[in-house]
C-alpha cells in the first residue's frame, strides 16, 4: 500500500478514536461502584490513545483483544477493522465490517470504511458500490464529502479494468426443457419419453472480462472491452460460450452522468458449434439524480447472422432501463425493464419480449445477506407453429435469491448461493416448463 494511503488509514483510525470516545466522558460522570469500573475504562481508552497516536499499531490492537466485553459495540469493531488494515490484515478487516454491517446495517461509517479499503486496493466497482451505500446513511458531512470525490476519482482513473467470476450449478433441466410428458402434433397425440427432459449434468460457468480506457481528456475516452462467459456441461451437448469485443468513445456530462457509444463484434457457440454472430452499436448511459438514486440505460441494434438455421438471420433492438434506490449502507431497491424485438427472415423466429423484475437487498443473520429479485417475461412470436397450428407466447415469471457470506472473503470476494425458481407457460405445450437451480460461487458485490 503506498504510503499516503497509509497515512490516510492512520489519521482515520485516530479520527474514530476521537469521535467515537468509547463513551468515557459521560461514564466519569458517575458515582459509587460504578466510579472504579469507569476508571479503568478511562485507563483503557488513554493507554489505546497513546499507542495508535505514536504508531503502535500493533499494541493498540492486542489491547483491544483484551476486552471481548467491547467486541460488538460499533465503534469498537470499526477501530480494529482500521487497525487490522495497518497491520497488513486488510482481509480480516473487511469480513469483520461485512460481518458487522449484517448486524447493524445502519453504520454509515462502517460501509464507508469498506468503500475505502476497496479503494485503497484498486477494487473500484466494488468501492462505488460501498460508497454509495454509505451516502444513503447517516454519513458526517465530512466524509460525505471524500464519497462523492472519490466517485468522482474512480470515474477519472480508470484506467484498465479487470473483472471475473465463477459458479457450479448441480444437474437442473437444460434451458427451457419441457417438464411435458404428452404434445399434439398436427393434431395427432404423442407420449414424450424422458429423453425429451434431458438435463445437464452438474456445469461449471464462468465470466469476465478486461477494458481499457484510454482518456483524451476530463470528460472524453475511449473505451474498449473484451467480454465473455463460458458454461461447461458433460458430455459438451450443452456447452455455451459467449465472446464480446467492444469499443467506442466516452463523455462525461458530468460527475454525475456518463455516455458511451460502442461498436460491438459478438459471437455465441452452442454444444461445441458456432451457434451465431452478430454486429451493431450500443448507447450505454448513467445518471445519479441524487447520492442514493442511480439510473442506468441502455439501447441496442444488432445484425444477426445465425450459422446453423437461416431462418434466425435478422435484426435485434433492445432497450433496458434499472433504477436503484440505495435505502442505507447494507440496504437497497432496485428495479428494472426491458424491450427487445427480434426481426427474423423466418416469422417463427421473429418475437417481441417484454421482461420486469425488482429486488431488494437486505442483511440476514449469521453475517449474511440476501438479494432478492422476483421477476416476470412476456414473448410473442410472429408467426403460426405450423406442427402445432398456434402463435407462440410465453409468459415466464420466477424468483431469484442469492446469499452471500460476509464475513469469509477471498481477495475481496464472498462466497454465495443463489437459488432460482421458473415456471414458464406457454401455448405450445412443448415449451412449458418448471426450473429449480442452485449456484455456488463468489461475488464481489452481493
């Protein structure tokens, strides 16, 4: 850690100290029995002083350990979070504040210190995440102050970027596999065997990415992106991959507000083949109306070139739009919507979607928490299943929730599992399914 980070630790670590007071003043106010209790909590606190004003970083934190009568109380476990950073135990730290803001998700100050060891080790989108959350609560004006400029700063010194992530999911139907036993086609009954529910298998997935950022100057860059996520499944009839090359200029509207256009180069594999590719442009945006409310949008257009059916060969327009309300420093609400339309030369393959969801974070006991996202889909086909004489509509609505432990951490990310449920209804029988999934991994975020 360079040593003005350091330094900047320190002088907050004396900063809690001071502010906190370990309620000393108000306890040498009292009388009889109490008065001998108080003075040795008077000796603590001047002998803690002491030892972190003249560097002692060390000390000050085994004198702490002295007393497990003070481990929970708030002030205390933020000191010791920011003496254990000094003594080079940055994630000890970290899981001890995550710990603790699951158990008082109220501390400001708390989720402001995550946001700066995030910082301070280059962890930007997991920082601004901290530091927005912490400007939803009850934040002294003086850090409220450091927040918004160290937004400001992640925003201007990004430079390369890297991100990544990985989950295991156990053996689940595959996709949309029908959970159907008897279809019609072209009016004639038929019996589905269980070949026609193939499931997976257990699959490995994983995600990431790198961007470079190549800035002119204040307020323009230029961005560009590679991107991709890969599903493993036995047997490779169900593998999936996804690749993402992008770039384009950036502007800065303000501190506030962003803009970016990119030129985008896509490419999709399905079981081992190239399933399709595709070219178009993205106008991706971000505004904070205020320090807890934040959106973000995004509109597309692509030119599909589907490799293994002609007939998917066509355009694809989408919007998205997502708000999020940050409520404190371990709470928010968040909503989002989307549109898409896919042209298609076959009329089969042509649909419009509709999709709707809102989750909610929210702390759990045992140093946890929990998002929550409920969601619904609505898809219209274009044109008559000849096989099954009707338009095809889906309509699929679902839960997702995602645990994450807070107090275990690997390199500033927690392990979760997040659970799924799908019922998808649809006017061919043979797309109607149920899905249940459970993943494994780690999250940087929640």
């Amino acid at each position: 850690m360079r040593l003005t980070a350091r330094a900047a630790l320190a002088a907050l670590a004396v900063a809690i100290l001071d502010l906190g007071g370990f309620g000393f003043a108000e306890a040498r106010q009292a009388v009889g029995d109490q008065a001998v209790t108080l003075a040795g909590d008077q000796a603590f606190a001047t002998a803690l002083q002491l030892f972190i004003r003249a560097g002692d970083h060390r000390q000050a934190l085994d004198l702490i350990d002295t007393r497990p009568d003070l481990a929970d109380r708030a002030d205390v476990v933020r000191l010791r979070a920011q003496l254990m950073v000094l003594t080079g135990r940055e994630p000890e730290a970290l899981a001890l504040l995550e710990g603790h803001l699951t158990r008082d998700a109220t501390d400001a100050l708390a989720r402001f210190q995550v946001a700066e060891l995030h910082f301070a080790a280059g962890r930007d989108v997991s920082a601004a995440l901290a530091y927005r959350l912490s400007l939803a609560g009850s934040l002294d004006p003086g850090r409220a102050r450091i927040a918004n400029l160290r937004l400001e700063q992640i925003q201007q010194r990004r430079r390369w970027r890297f991100w990544a992530g990985a989950s295991v999911a156990p053996d689940s139907n595959v996709n949309g596999a029908t959970n159907a036993s008897r279809i019609e086609l072209f009016g004639l009954p038929f019996e589905l065997d269980d070949k026609a529910r193939r499931r997976s298998g257990v699959t490995v997935s994983a995600q990431g990415g790198v961007e470079r950022r190549f800035r002119l100057d204040g307020r323009r860059a230029v961005r560009a992106a590679l991107v991709g996520a890969v599903t493993d499944a036995p047997g490779g009839d169900f593998d999936d991959a996804f690749l993402s090359l992008r770039a384009g200029p950036e502007w800065t509207l303000s501190p506030r507000a962003q803009v970016t256009l990119q030129a985008a180069v896509n490419g999709r594999w399905y079981g081992g083949a190239l399933l399709e590719t595709s070219q178009g442009l993205r106008v991706e945006g971000e505004l904070s109306t205020r320090d807890n409310i934040r959106w973000v949008g995004a509109a597309r257009i692509d030119a599909v070139d589907a490799r293994l059916n002609d007939g998917r060969d066509g355009e694809l327009y989408g919007l998205e739009l997502a708000r999020t309300r940050y409520l404190g420093p371990t709470s928010l609400w968040r909503a989002s919507g989307s549109l898409a339309a896919r042209e298609a030369r076959s009329s089969t393959e042509a649909y419009d979607q509709l999709q709707l969801a809102a989750g909610r974070l929210y702390p759990l006991p045992f140093a946890t928490l929990a998002y929550v996202e409920p969601y619904v889909m609505h898809r219209r086909f274009d044109g008559l299943a000849l096989a099954f004489g009707k338009r095809r509509i889906d309509s699929e609505y679902g839960v997702v929730a995602r645990l994450s432990k807070r107090d275990w951490t690997l390199k500033g990310a927690f392990p979760f599992v997040a659970l799924s449920m799908a019922r998808n209804d649809s006017t061919i029988v043979l797309n109607s399914f149920t899905r249940r999934r459970i993943e494994v991994g780690l999250t940087r975020e929640f």
